[in-house]
C-alpha cells in the first residue's frame, strides 16, 4: 500500500527481481530484530504489570534516530550515533537502496546492513528470551499468569 501511495506522489522506483527478493530479506530481518523487542516487552510487562515503556521508548527513539523522518546524515553526530544501534536504520537504508536504485546482494552497503541486523539479532534473542523467562517466572510465583 505505501508503494502505490508513493508513486501516486510520484515516486520513482527502479527495482529489479534481485532487489526486491534483497528487500523482502531485509524486511524478513526486520521483522526478526523486531520480534526480540516484544519479546523484551512481554517479558517487563509480565514482571511490572504495566504497559510496556520499553516498546513505547523504542518506538519513538527508533523512529526519530533511523531516518524515518529526515536522513541521518542530518542529525548531530551522537544522535546519528545513537540511530546506528537501532535495526530500523539499517533496514530502511537497504529497502530504500533496493527499491529506489535497484541494488541487490551483489552491492556491498546492503551486505552490511544485512550484517549489521543479524548481529543484532544474535545479541538481541538470548537478552529478550533472558527477560522474558525472568517475567514469565515471576508472574507464575505471583498467581497472574492467568492475566495475560
């Protein structure tokens, strides 16, 4: 849908096969990293019986700092800093570069965005299903598990 909004808009894209299969990689990674963050969430939402502020403060961080908005070039240098930890940054500028210019695996700066989301990734799994399982546990010693 955003697709067809953006070439209504007027929109160019020059993608090939090659770069859209690059792009559904890229945003199957995506989804992957995430993933661990709902994990994480679910994990403090069962230990603090609260809305999750971990989705809420990543949501809005990542957004500003991963070139939702405006490129991060743009942006002071900590910020862009801070942008580099997140893996909409590196999705987004993969997308972008398959969709808009038609690269593929073969270009090396989608190869380290690819990278870079599978070491997030990698970091990411074990500290969210570490947080989750201390959540889990500590709503099953209270008698709340049957609240989620």
């Amino acid at each position: 849908m955003s697709l067809l909004i953006g070439a209504a808009l007027g929109a160019e894209f020059h993608a090939t096969p090659s770069s859209i299969l690059t792009a559904a990689i890229l945003t199957l990674l995506l989804i992957a990293s995430h993933m661990d963050i709902g994990i994480l969430s679910a994990g403090i939402i069962m230990k603090v019986k609260q809305g999750s502020p971990v989705t809420w403060a990543f949501s809005w961080l990542s957004q500003l700092v991963s070139g939702v908005f405006y490129p991060l070039k743009i942006l002071p240098w900590y910020l862009e800093w801070i942008g580099r930890a997140f893996p909409l940054t590196y999705s987004l500028d993969g997308i972008r570069l398959c969709l808009q210019s038609g690269k593929d695996l073969t270009f090396p700066a989608i190869i380290s965005d690819m990278i870079s989301l599978v070491i997030f990734i990698v970091i990411a799994t074990p500290i969210a299903l570490y947080v989750f399982k201390i959540g889990y546990d500590a709503a099953r010693r209270g008698g709340s598990l049957g609240q989620y």
